[in-house]
C-alpha cells in the first residue's frame, strides 16, 4: 500500500509544514540603531552649518582679495604717478609714452622708472624723438650777478628847527602862579608848562623882565 500523498496534499501524518519567518530583533539592537541614526542626523546637521560658515568665510575672503587688489593697484598708480610728476612728466600723452618707452627696455638691468626720467632729463638727446617735447626743459644758466654800485653819500640832515611853544590852550584850570611872570619864568617853562600858562600870559598883557 503507497503512502505518498497526492500532489499539493499534506505530508504523511496529516501535519502542514511549519513556516520559516524572519526572527524577531532585540529590542537593544532596535535601541543601539536608533541612536547611531540620531547621532548621524546630528552630524550631518552640523557639517551643514559648518559648510554654510565656509561659504559666508569664503565669500568674505573673495571680497578682502578683491579690495587688496584694487587698493594694490591704486597704490601702484600713484606712485607712477608721483615719479613722473617729480621729473617733470606732467600732460597725460607723456606720461603714456614714458611708460611705453620704459616698457619696451630689456627686462634685464631695467633701471627703476624714477632713474631712468632722470637720465633723460639731464641728457634729453637719449630719449626717442618723440618723448622730447614733453621733457622739461633744462635748467638755464645762471647770470653773473652784476657788481654792485656803492650807494652814494647821503647829504647831511640839517639841524630841526626849533619848534615854537604849542598853541594848544590850556584845559581846565591854569595853575596859579604867585606874582606876574617874568621873562626867567618863561625861559624855565618847558613847551608843556608854557601851554599851560599861555592864557595867564596873554591876559597879564606884559611879561616883567626883572
């Protein structure tokens, strides 16, 4: 007698195979997961800060790297600019052709721009033709001074004639003076006193000459 059981049928014994499911996880490995994931959300939540620091940095640095630029390049104009204003390079056509006449020297044994003007200006003849006109000119020579004439003699000053008495008047009150003036009296008097008595004189009419 065949025990085999029909196709699609239930093994011998009459018992259905018992199915294989995934096991179940500690719950400590659920825990341990868990808080890599929040420490990696953690982490990732500050890189982004920390990259969106970088970026505000790296902007700020591109602006400080543009300004030094741009004030490196002022400062290179103006000390051009200087140097050729102290040897005389004063319109704009020539200061254009002593930089390219400066430009165009051999690299090696270049003079500095300042010493190179120089020379030009002391001997003009070694700049192009075309840059002459806009040298200063050299100096001109200097004049001998002419000699000198003795001053003539000054005439002698004659002596100041003496001054009347002022006609002044006398303010206020006169002085008293004890008894009718005298001719000593009025010798003695300075310009000031006799302006003083003039009035008393000219009223006592007579001056005593005793």
């Amino acid at each position: 007698m065949s025990h085999e059981s029909p196709p699609g049928g239930a093994p011998p014994g009459g018992q259905p195979p018992a199915q294989q499911g995934p096991a179940p996880i500690p719950y400590a490995r659920f825990a341990e997961v868990n808080t890599a994931l929040n420490e990696a959300k953690a982490k990732h939540a500050a890189t982004l800060h920390e990259l969106d620091g970088a970026r505000a940095r790296l902007a700020t640095v591109d602006a400080l790297t543009q300004q030094v630029d741009e004030l490196t390049a002022a400062k290179v104009g103006l000390e051009l600019d200087r140097t050729m204003m102290q040897n005389g390079i004063m319109s704009d056509d020539g200061r254009a052709l002593a930089q390219w006449e400066y430009g165009r020297l051999p690299e090696a044994g270049r003079p500095a721009l300042g010493d190179w003007l120089q020379t030009l200006r002391a001997d003009p003849t070694k700049a192009a033709a075309h840059m002459r006109p806009y040298l200063p000119k050299p100096p001109a020579a200097p004049v001998a001074p002419a000699a000198a004439v003795p001053p003539a003699a000054a005439a002698p000053t004659p002596p100041a004639a003496a001054l009347p008495p002022a006609n002044n008047g006398a303010a206020g009150q006169t002085p008293a003076h004890a008894g009718p003036y005298t001719a000593a009296d009025l010798k003695g008097m300075s310009n000031e006193d006799y302006a003083k008595h003039r009035k008393a004189i000219l009223a006592q009419g007579t001056v005593k000459l005793g």
